[in-house]
C-alpha cells in the first residue's frame, strides 16, 4: 500500500527528548537501504548487523534524523543531523512507529494470539468469527494480512514484522473502517518490541511447549516472552473496555500466563470441566469436526472445517475470544464452521487415488499432533515428507525425527530451509534420532534431495488407502539458502508431482477440486 503519514513520530518520544531540530520525517526506517530522502532512521542492533555502524549510510541516503543507544549517539552527532538518544533502539521503534502512524491500536479492539502452535489457525477463525458477528475487522498474521476481507501477502519470512509494518497496518485497518484487529504474537515479535505499542485488549494462549531455545537460550526465557503479551494488557491505554486474558485451561501452563497480568482470566478446554467455555460431544471426520460449546449457561452447536482434537481446540479458542467480547456465540460458530480453512494449514491436494496434504507442523509437538490424528484416519500407510531449518532450534531435528519413527510408515527427509547450514548434516541428525528410535534406513526412512524429488517419491510410494503428508512449510513460498532464496511452494509441487504420476487432467481437477 502506498505511504500515508498519519501522525507525527515525535510524539513517541519521552517529553525530555523532544526538541525544536527534530523534524517531521516521511518515513521511518530501520534498514539503512530502504531510507529516502526525509526519513527518521532508527539505529537497531539486529542478530548479525548493529544498526549505529550504518547510521552515516542512512544520512547519505537522506535520512534528516537518527534515533540512537546512549552509548553509541555521540559518535553520530557529527553526521549533521539531529540525534535522539533512547535506553532502547527497538523499544523507541515501536513507540515512534505507532506515533508516526496516528497510534492507530487505540482505535481499534486489538486481539493477540500467541503459543507454541496454532496460532495462523487461531487468528484465521478468530477473524472469521468476529466477521460473522457483524464486525469489520483486520488480520495480521504469519501467512498473510487481511484489511477489511482484502488479502495481503506477508512480504517477508518473519513471523512477526517488525513496529513500522506492523503499525502501519493497524493503521491501514482503522482506514478501512474496520474496529477490530486480530494479531499473531510470536515469542520473537514480543520479545523484540515489536509489538510493544498494539494495546491488546484480548491476549489469547493456545498451548506452551519447547521451542525457538536457539534465540531466546532458555526455555524460562521463552515462557518470558510469551508472557509479555499478557503483561501489555497491564499497559496504559485511553480505551474504555476491559481487558480478558483468554486461556487453554487444557494447558498445565495457563496459571503462569494468567498470573502475568491483572486483567480477568477466561479459560476455555475439552478436558478441563470447569472451564468458562467447555467443549464435548467431538465428532472427528476427515473433513473437519463437530462438537458442542457451553458457556455461561449457553450451549452452542459448532463445526471447523479442519481435522483433529487440535483444531477443534484452535476454533473453541475463537469462541472463547468472542464469549469474552460479549459477542453472540451461534453466529460466532457460524463464522467458524464455514472458514473453508486455513492457508498451508492441513490443506488438501486433490487429484491422486491417495489423500495428500500439506501443513505447517515444523515442531515435534505439531508434528506428532497432526500425525497421531492422521493416523486414526488413514486404513493404509502415513508418508511423511519433512526436514528441519537450519540456524534453528537443533532440538527440533531429534525431535521431530523421534516422532515421525513412532507414528509413520515412511518418512522421507529432505531440505526445509538449510540457510548456512549444510544440509546433509542436518539430515543426518534428523536420521540419527530415527534410528536411535528404531527406524531402519532404506525401509522406514529415507533421505531424498531436493525437496521436489521427496515429494515425487512420496507420490510413487503412495497407493489408494495411503496418506501423504508433506508437513514443515505450509504456506510459505520459498525455500531459504545461504545466500539466496529459492522460489517454492509445498502445494504446486505436490501438484506436479501428481500430474507426472497420473496425467496433467488429475492434476487439473485438483486445483479446482480442492477442499
């Protein structure tokens, strides 16, 4: 969307650091290469890249002023431009991007959901629920945004963009009239900052397990970060409406995210019985689940149209945020049944005498969730294609591979996103826990390379009654090297595999018969 300048960045500074030199700016920018002439230039310290050391590139570039660490300003005072110095770098980003942006989370009812997983799911049927009740609501999420039902592809592999964008598409929802925002809060964004400034009204936990150890170092640090979205119910905000924290009662973890803020707890489960919003009767089926919702004395019969206890989880989430709305739960549960699915989110691929889908499990626990579900389904064999992205959490490949050895037939590892990392080393490690598990090479498991050769083998192995799960990317649309990234998407390769296996027609009429 083209640039709009909405507010007036200053206003996110602390009083004591505003001054009459400080100009207003068009833009406000991180990166030194995006800066133009009359942007603010923010000098972050990235995982590989130190903001401050590329301070004189941006002025080059015309950037009229720099927000800078104490430590590091005095050096950039030179460059002849006026420098603000801050604590933080990406704690001031934030509030100087959501000041720049008219502070748009203050006109908006903004919904976070974090967890380990099911997040894009949560958020996807959250957003259709809340539309179903008759309201105009954005979404910004790890697949896409989506501004008043326009589609909006995530530009980037980050998860959770950081404050300018994020900020900016808050505003672009205000803009369209919406009054509700459903943001994804990865344990990344929170601990960055990023998402410092969206005054969330509803933080939403799904489920905690281990993960992402390799960026925050621990597993306590990581529960920390989570927290942080339920400590900025706590922040200040000139909203008048009560804030709920909405929790999976089904998780041994939900105390600790409720004790993080002092907004009122509303728990939601299928095994907890005395949680606010209870969930029975579950009938599974291939396509999707039915089950009934109990809340404050109402009893609400519902559907998703995705597989498995997990999403029907994902889904009783999104009533919950509805019930803690005071929102009306049947059309709530009407919005929910007919969201057709999720993008990359066990998405079927038509076409073969066999099922095959493609989801964004890329952890042990998602992957042994979607797989101990596939296997109640499946009268044949489970094929499982999947790897483990490098400069990762290294856990995940020992993981993952102990998994697929316990609930799969075949599994065929190949490349996810080596990054620097060499891929056969990674696979190794993979197959190494495979076989400590009791997988044997060349019968339970194989290494294939490239990606599209796994797929292609997935699909000669498979035979009417099996299942083929191509799991790890999802939606996602390219494959990440070292020094490049390789354009790629899960589902047309799986569709050309079919085409090559059984005649371009059956592929054909997947693409068009796809549920």
């Amino acid at each position: 969307m083209a640039h709009v300048t909405r507010g007036d960045w200053r206003t996110g500074l602390h009083p004591a650091q505003r001054h009459a030199a400080l100009p207003p700016v068009r833009a406000v920018r991180f990166d030194s290469r995006a800066v133009t002439p009359g942007d603010l230039f923010v000098c972050v310290r990235g995982e590989r890249a130190d903001g401050h050391d590329f301070a004189a590139h941006a002025v080059a570039a015309g950037a009229v002023a720099l927000v800078a660490e104490r430590g590091r300003a005095p050096q950039l005072e030179a460059l002849g431009v006026p420098v603000v110095r801050v604590a933080d770098a990406r704690r001031a980003l934030s509030a100087i991007a959501a000041a720049h942006e008219g502070v748009p989370a203050e006109r908006l009812t903004v919904i976070g959901v974090t967890g380990t997983d099911g997040k894009s799911t949560t958020a996807f049927l959250a957003l259709a629920a809340l539309e179903a009740c008759g309201l105009r609501a954005g979404l910004l999420s790890t697949i896409e945004s989506r501004v008043a039902g326009q589609r909006v592809p995530n530009p980037t592999r980050l998860t959770t963009q950081e404050a300018p964008f994020v900020q900016a598409r808050l505003a672009d929802f205000v803009d369209a009239g919406c009054t509700h925002a459903v943001v994804e809060a990865t344990s990344h964004g929170l601990a960055l900052h990023r998402l410092d400034d969206c005054a969330f009204d509803v933080a939403v936990l799904t489920n905690f397990g281990s993960d992402h150890i390799d960026f925050h170092g621990s597993q306590e640090a990581y529960r920390a970060a989570k927290a942080r979205l339920f400590a900025l119910l706590d922040a200040p905000t000139t909203k008048r409406r009560p804030r709920r924290a909405v929790l999976n009662a089904d998780d041994p973890a939900w105390r600790s995210f409720a004790a993080a803020t002092r907004a009122p707890a509303f728990t939601y489960g299928l095994d907890a019985a005395d949680a606010d919003l209870r969930v029975d009767a579950i009938e599974g089926r291939a396509d999707g689940s039915r089950f009934t919702a109990h809340a404050g004395g109402r009893r609400v019969a519902a559907a998703v149209a995705l597989p498995g206890r997990f999403n029907v989880a994902n889904a009783a989430a999104a009533l919950a945020v509805c019930a803690a709305l005071g929102l009306d739960l049947n059309a709530a549960a009407a919005g929910i049944a007919a969201c057709a699915g999720v993008p990359g989110r066990m998405e079927r691929i038509g076409g073969a005498p066999f099922e095959v889908v493609v989801d964004y499990a890329h952890t042990p626990d998602a992957l042994a969730q979607v797989l101990g579900m596939l296997r109640a389904l499946v009268p044949g064999r489970l094929i499982v294609v999947f790897g483990c992205a490098g400069e990762r959490a290294r856990e995940r490949r020992s993981g993952m591979g102990r998994v697929a050895a316990q609930l799969a037939d075949m599994t065929l590892l190949t490349d996810e996103d080596p990054r620097s990392e060499p891929p056969d080393a990674i696979l190794g490690e993979i197959a190494a826990a495979m076989d400590t598990a009791g997988a044997r090479a060349g019968v339970d498991y194989e290494i294939v390379r490239p990606r599209g050769a796994a797929i292609a083998r997935a699909m000669a192995l498979a035979a009417p009654g099996d299942l083929v799960l191509i799991a790890g990317k999802g939606h996602e649309t390219s494959i990440e090297w070292a020094d490049h990234a390789e354009p790629w998407d899960d589902r047309d390769a799986a569709r050309d595999a079919i085409a090559a296996r059984f005649g371009a027609r059956a592929a054909q009429g997947a693409q068009h018969g796809e549920s």
